[in-house]
C-alpha cells in the first residue's frame, strides 16, 4: 500500500505540473513550494518551542483561530508554525501576528517529512478536521513528537474505513489525541480501534468571536439602510441558476451577492443574469448615493462574514455545487438560512433544518416557496433566534482542545 501511495503522490506532483501551464491556482500550487527547503532552513529559528500546525485550506484555517489563539495566550513562549496545502487559504488567510511562520506544505514524501520535521523541530504538532498525510505523521510518530488532530469528522465511507485503507489507518493511529465534532464520528474510530474524545466545532467559537468583533463596512451600511436585505454567500453557478429568476422578481428585499469565485468572467455571468439595478462593490464609494440600487455584488474576498451581520435572511451557497459553505457565519447574527440539497457531509446542515433555523430546496419552485414561508416576519424572526439558539449551544470546542494541548506541553 505504501508503494501505491507513493506511486500517487508522485503522479499528482506531475499533474499538478502539467496543470500549473494553463490554471492560475496549480500555478501558485507549484510556484509556492519552490525552493521549499530553502527557505525553511534560512528563516525557522534554531529552537525547539515550535508548534506545527497544519491546515488544508481558509476554512480550516478559520477553525483553527480559536485554538491558536489560546496557544498564543497561555503559551506566549512558542512559535506556531503554520502550513497550507491549498493556494486559496494561503492567498486568501488573514494571518495574526503571533503566527510567526507560514508555508505551502511540501507534499507528502518520505523524503520531505524528515527535512520539514529536521527543520521545524515541532514540540506538538496540529492537523485540523483532515488533510492527513501518512509520511509525515508516520515520521512523526518515529520522532516521539506528540500529535492533535482536532475538528475532525468521519463517514463511514472515507478511505480509513475501507478493506483497501490500511495505509491511511495508519496514519490516523499516529494521533496521540483525536478530537471529533460528533458521537456518530466516535462511534466510527472506535470500529477501527481508536479512541476519540468528542469537542463539537471549533467554527462555532470562531463565528462567535468574529461576531463580537464585526465591523460593518461604510458602504454596506449605507446600501443596507432601513432595508430588508437578502444575502446570497458563497454562491457558485450552479445555485444561480436556480434563484436568479425568483431573485430578479423579488420587491420586499435588497439583495447583496457575494459569489464564491470572483474571476471576472465568473463576475460578468452574475451581471448578465441580474436585471435588478446592481453595482459592484469595487467601484462604490462612501460618497455614492446607492439608495436606487437594489443589488450589491462583492467583488472581494473576505468580507463576506460580516456582510451577514446586515442580513435578514441568507442564502448559502455550494449545495448545488456539491459543497455547502460555512452556515454558521450567518446562523451566529440570528438569521434563517436556506441552501441546496447536498448537504449530507455538513452535520450542522441537518442539526439546523431539525432546530427549524434552516430549509434545504431543491429547485426554483422550493425556493419560491420558501421566501414565501420567511415573508411572514414573525416566523422568520423565531427561524432566526433557533440560529443564534444552535450557535450558543455549541460553543466551548476550543476549550476542550485546549485542554490536550495542556497536557502534552506541561506534563510532556
């Protein structure tokens, strides 16, 4: 299995390769692992009070703030070395100051596990929710460096469970603590022999904390002004294509779209398709007059979270697409949420529907159906304290996690 895992990586290295001559993304993929070693034998201090925190994309990375921010209170001593396997998060991450390195992760060979962790010298290593790579957790655990994975979360149908997963199984015997989201996740490890104990979601107190420190842009504010605004996140086509035609008939609510790719052909689709008055926020300014303009489109990465704050009801994207995103970034400002019909990989998906803070559709004619519902004020408010409600519940991921970070580090 180990030569067939190998045989893998080495064949993605020459994919990606081949695809960074055409895509932006592989490009920087490629771009940003050159001369790897390098680098990291020049910049990483000769100290042993590393802590190697590994995320695959933004959205980890969001769920790893909670934990590393209490890393940096109570362990003000160690440096937090953070890696990215994907270009989105790398480019795209609002790196703290007291992260004090950041990479691309090298892929996963024997080879460049053993520099990394000669170079880094890690005294705790995290891995958040997955993105496991059994060469370098295997050499890890050869080393006796103590590892965390934290946020995680398991189906039966992952490639651990399967007669063909050894290799990976492996690589997720090499955690000395595994923190899961959920008791159907601990369940599954336990039917492989491996203990868990179960944290929640460190999203929930990331969206609570970025809740309390939301700052609303000037220009969100003015075009929001004493309306009912719509939010549609994190939108790809595929959802478009579904709302856009109801979205376009709709006279109760101003609507601000934040689309997941903001490209500018993907960008010109979505104009072309709006026959409402719409404006791009790049070309906005804090002197506009946008009161006539019943549609926003951001046209940036990174605001999304607190145009939420302004919204009454949000419409979350990738459902349609295959993917759902983070329903807990509107859920937190106590509004009800609706997405698409694949869901069934986001537990919190199902928890909301069943709170009645959510409504998953499936077509146009759902959609229609369930504005309607929300158009009653009352319900959509009582829809919306059910979000905030779920939110508040499941809080305290970061503590529990927090907790096992103590353990390694004070007692070894």
């Amino acid at each position: 299995m180990r030569i067939l895992y190998d045989f893998f990586i080495f064949i993605y290295r020459l994919a990606i390769h081949l695809a960074a001559l055409r895509s932006p993304k592989a490009r920087s993929f490629v771009e940003g692992r050159k001369n790897w070693r390098k680098k990291l034998n020049v910049e990483i201090e000769l100290s042993t009070n590393n802590i190697w925190v590994h995320v695959a994309s933004l959205g980890e990375f969001e769920q790893s703030l909670p934990v590393l921010d209490k890393i940096n209170k109570f362990y003000p001593n160690y440096n937090i070395v953070l890696t990215f396997f994907s270009p989105s998060g790398y480019e795209n991450a609002k790196i703290p100051e007291y992260i004090w390195y950041v990479y691309y992760l090298p892929l996963d060979t024997a080879s460049n596990a053993r520099y990394f962790l000669d170079n880094v010298k890690p005294k705790l290593i995290l891995f958040v929710k997955y993105d496991i790579w059994y060469h370098y957790l295997n050499e890890a655990k050869k080393r006796g460096i103590k590892t965390i994975l934290f946020s995680s979360l398991f189906r039966k149908d992952q490639i651990y469970f399967r007669f063909y997963g050894s290799l990976m199984r492996n690589a997720l015997k090499a955690f000395d603590k595994i923190y899961v989201q959920n008791s159907n996740s601990k369940k599954i490890l336990k039917s492989i022999g491996l203990n868990a104990e179960i944290s929640g979601d460190t999203r929930f107190d990331r969206v609570k904390y970025r809740m309390r420190k939301n700052r609303i842009h000037p220009t969100i504010a003015k075009f929001a002004r004493a309306e009912r605004i719509l939010v549609l996140g994190s939108t790809w086509q595929d959802d478009l294509n579904v709302i856009l035609d109801t979205v376009n008939q709709i006279e109760d609510f101003k609507i601000i779209i934040a689309p997941h790719n903001i490209g500018k052909e993907e960008i010109e689709v979505t104009i072309k398709n709006i026959r409402l008055k719409s404006i791009l926020f790049s070309v906005t300014n804090e002197r506009m007059d946008l009161k006539d303009y019943r549609v926003l489109i951001i046209d940036n990465i990174g605001m999304l979270a607190s145009v939420y704050a302004m919204g009454k009801l949000a419409y979350v994207g990738g459902a349609f697409h295959g993917s759902l995103h983070n329903i807990l970034e509107p859920a937190v400002f106590g509004i009800p949420i609706i997405f698409g019909p694949n869901y069934k990989k986001f537990p919190e998906a199902q928890a909301m529907i069943d709170a009645g803070a959510a409504f998953s559709i499936h077509d146009k004619e759902g959609f229609e159906k369930t504005l309607k519902i929300l158009s009653n004020e009352d319900y959509r408010i009582k829809c919306g304290k059910n979000a905030y409600q779920y939110i508040s519940g499941n809080l305290g991921a970061s503590n529990k996690v927090l907790d096992g970070i103590k353990s390694i580090l004070e007692n070894g």
